[in-house]
C-alpha cells in the first residue's frame, strides 16, 4: 500500500517561459506541416536567447513552410506578448537551420510491402492516472497549471489590474495529502515577470492572489499556507532576454510533476511517428481509461519500442495496490482493446492533424478534449473495451 499521509510538490512554467516559447514555435512549425501534408515527419528544435530565434531540425514535407518559418516564430511571440527590448517579435532574428530527414531513420520507420511502419526511435514511455482530481491528474501538478493558466487569461485581456504582468511566470504548488487525498496548500509560490519597474513583491502578490484563490479549492488555504510571491523581489526582464529557452527542457512540467516517471523523451516538435510523443500519449489514455473504469484508483502505465519495430516490446502496469484486478490480466486486456502500432496509435487517436501548438504550454495531460480533436488522448471512451477484454 502506499503512503497516505504526505506532503508533495509540483511546479508549472508558463507559455511565457523561455522553453516554453521554444515549445510553442516548435509544435507551430509542426502543426503548420500537418496542416498541409498529414504524413509530414518533423523534428523540429528551437532555441531562443536575447532577441534571437534558432530553428533546426530534420523534415520530411513541403518546402513551402520552411519557408514561412521565420513568420511563424514571429506569429508565436507576438501571440506570447513579447514585445520588449531584449525580445521584440517585430526585431528579433531569426535563423532557419530545418533540412531534410535522415534516409537510414526513414527507412526504419516508413512502411513498405514487407513490413508496418515501425517505431520512430526506441525507448520507455510512461502514463499515468489518479483518482484525486477530475480529470484524473496527480493535483499538485494540475492546479500549478491552472493557476498560471488564470493568470494568462487575465494578462492578455488587457484590462484589470494583470495587465500588468508579464508573459514568463512560475507557479510551484506544495499539498498535504491525508488518506491519499490533497486537503491543504501548505506552501503557493509564484514568480511572474511584471512590465512596472516600481512593483514590490507585495504588489504583485495582491494582484495575484485573488486569481490563486479562484483557482484552488477554498478549503486547501488556510492561515498556515505559506505564500511565496517573487521572492527575488524584482522581475522585470523575463523570457529569451532574462534566460535561454530549449525545445523539451520542461519534460515533467509537461506531464505528471514527478508524481510518475518519465521515459526521458520530450514531446514539442515531433510528428506522431514519433513514439515520445505518440506512445507517451497512448500510455496516458490507457491509464486514464484504466481508473475510469473503475479498475484502479491509481495506474502507472510503461510501454517499450524499438526504431523500425511496430509493436511495443513490453506493456507494463502498476495499479499500487488499488486495482480490482491482476496487473498481468489489465495488461492482457489492454493489448486487445488497442492497437498499440504507430500507425495503430495514431488512427485510434486522429494524431496526424495540426492539434499540437495547443499542448506547448499547461501540461500535455488532464486538459479537456476539444472540438478539433486536439487532446483526444484524454477522452475515457475506451473503459468499457478494457472492462470486456479482462
């Protein structure tokens, strides 16, 4: 059984922070690839620094959007709200370094007359799902999200008093868990840049705060919670100008906070053939679907692959002791109820489509499936198959 009574600590960046303004152009270009050719392969890298963008990567699509890139990065930082000296969308360079993809992986991965096509590279991904929230997510890291998610929808109206603030933002949220479940926020920091020299940490608290306290269920703040709001003091100069960014520096930012593990691959700017991506995302909705049907409060999910294999090596769960059956019977009946090929994974999931700029920044998982068919990973549609295949 696992520990009941625990604190832990999850935290969020937000789609201001310089990696994830590298996140962001990275899937844009991918989607902008998707968009006009649903086989494109794309493994796009972005790097950012003081008023300046680098793009590299391996693609396999039309040339006419290695063209629009540099538009594209601009298009992307305007939309963040970087309209500062030090990283301006309308001045900064940009440096398109994007060719073509390796013959020796394309042959791995494409399909021929002989064989499927097979896994885009080798390696472990994980998913995972908990009861303690409603969409199933380890709550630490879900209300980290949501919080910087408020903020940025108050800054970029314009009006109010989070006009203020800045497009880079970390939240960081410490929980007490009592019988398994979050009941308290024992500590909320919050650091975000703000464009008014003059503000004091307590400024900007007293801006941010009645924002936190929307976003958080009312009983977890208490008179003990320790709040942390830019303790630095100053934060003015912020994004790419104030930091370096990287495409796929905040990998446990993008799924589950440390509360599971990580199989070390990053998901921005890779296309579905990409089993980081894709995979990760499979191994998610099977662990959603697994405590959705009620056979677990808690799964933790590993799936294996090899370039150039279709199917996975190993499918491994762990229900924690909370499952109402064997993990080797939930196993079983998962590799029935799902193709769990490349190909296989991104038919059952409609992946070759432009839905990923969407997921660059407040978490790839525990968001709500949209209309355009983006986060179709986290629907629960796939319970009842799990249920009749046991």
């Amino acid at each position: 059984m696992s520990r009941q009574n625990f604190m832990f600590t999850s935290e969020s960046v937000s789609e201001g922070h310089p990696d994830k303004v590298c996140d962001r152009i990275s899937d844009s270009i991918l989607d902008a690839f998707l968009a006009q050719d649903p086989e494109a392969r794309v493994a796009c890298e972005t790097f950012a620094t003081t008023n300046r963008v680098v793009v590299g990567g391996e693609v396999r699509g039309p040339s006419s959007v290695v063209q629009r890139v540099e538009e594209i990065v601009r298009n992307c930082v305007r939309d963040i709200g970087y309209m500062q000296k030090g990283f301006h969308a309308d001045t900064l360079e940009v440096t398109n370094l994007l060719h073509a993809q390796s013959a020796d992986i394309a042959q791995g991965v494409d399909a021929n007359g002989t064989k499927e096509e097979g896994a885009g590279d080798q390696g472990i991904m994980f998913g995972y799902a908990v009861d303690e929230t409603d969409d199933l997510m380890p709550a630490p890291i879900q209300y980290s999200h949501k919080i910087l998610a408020r903020l940025a929808k108050e800054r970029k109206s314009g009006v109010g008093p989070a006009a203020v603030l800045g497009p880079d933002m970390k939240s960081q949220l410490s929980l007490r868990y009592a019988k398994g479940r979050p009941v308290e926020a024992t500590s909320i920091v919050l650091s975000t840049q703000h464009l008014d020299e003059t503000l004091s940490s307590n400024d900007v608290r007293a801006i941010v705060e009645p924002f936190i306290r929307e976003t958080l269920p009312e009983s977890w703040i208490t008179a003990d919670t320790e709040w942390l709001v830019n303790p630095t003091g100053k934060f003015v100069i912020g994004g790419p100008d104030g930091d370096a960014g990287l495409t796929g520096r905040k990998i446990i930012v993008d799924t589950y906070g440390g509360a599971a593990p990580h199989g070390g691959g990053a998901f921005s700017g890779k296309d579905p053939t990409k089993v980081d991506r894709s995979a990760a995302y499979a191994a998610r909705y099977l662990a959603k679907n697994v405590v959705a049907a009620g056979l677990a409060k808690r799964c933790t999910l590993q799936l294996a692959y090899a370039i150039g294999v279709a199917r996975p090596l190993s499918i491994y769960v762990d229900t924690h002791g909370t499952g109402s059956a064997e993990e080797a019977q939930i196993e079983a009946a998962l590799a029935k109820a799902m193709d769990l090929t490349p190909r296989g994974i991104r038919e059952h999931l409609n992946l070759n489509r432009p839905i990923f700029e969407r997921t660059a920044a407040y978490g790839h998982f525990g968001r709500k499936p949209d209309a355009e068919g983006g986060f179709s990973w986290e629907k629960t549609d796939l319970a009842s198959a799990i249920e009749a295949a046991l």
